[in-house]
C-alpha cells in the first residue's frame, strides 16, 4: 500500500514516460507529463473517479529498481 494513501494502492504505478536515446556524453532535457486525470483512482462505492489530496512520491530513472531511480514530491 502506498504510505501516503488511505486507500489500498500499489507504491508505484506508471503514469508518464519517455524513450530516449543518447550517445555517450550527451545530454538531453526531456519533459514528462502526468495529467491529473492519472492520479484519480476508482471509488466502487461511490462509482466515480477521485483525486486523493496528499503528497505523491515521483520517481524518474531508466527502471523500476529502486537504486536507479530519483525521487520527488508532489502535494495536491
């Protein structure tokens, strides 16, 4: 269960990415976009998607593993 969360929900889900590809010593500036429609979850007992108000953990890296990964925050 995700720790901020009050309800029951995986700790990570993907919600935006990117492939790129880079040759050695270059670099590049992606944007990822998360629309706030993707962070609504499925309320079964009021049949309506709701937005949880509290903070969201980010993480961007080359995988799911936690070592590859950076971590921020989002508050709504």
């Amino acid at each position: 269960m995700n720790k901020n969360s009050s309800v029951d929900r995986p700790v990570k889900l993907l919600r935006g990415f990117k492939r790129i590809t880079l040759n050695p010593g270059e670099k590049m500036t992606v944007e990822i976009r998360c629309p706030i429609e993707k962070l609504k979850w499925f309320n079964p007992d009021k049949n309506e998607w709701e937005l949880e108000h509290m903070d969201y953990e980010v993480y961007i890296g080359n995988s799911s593993s936690n070592k590859d990964l950076l971590m921020g925050k989002v508050t709504l």
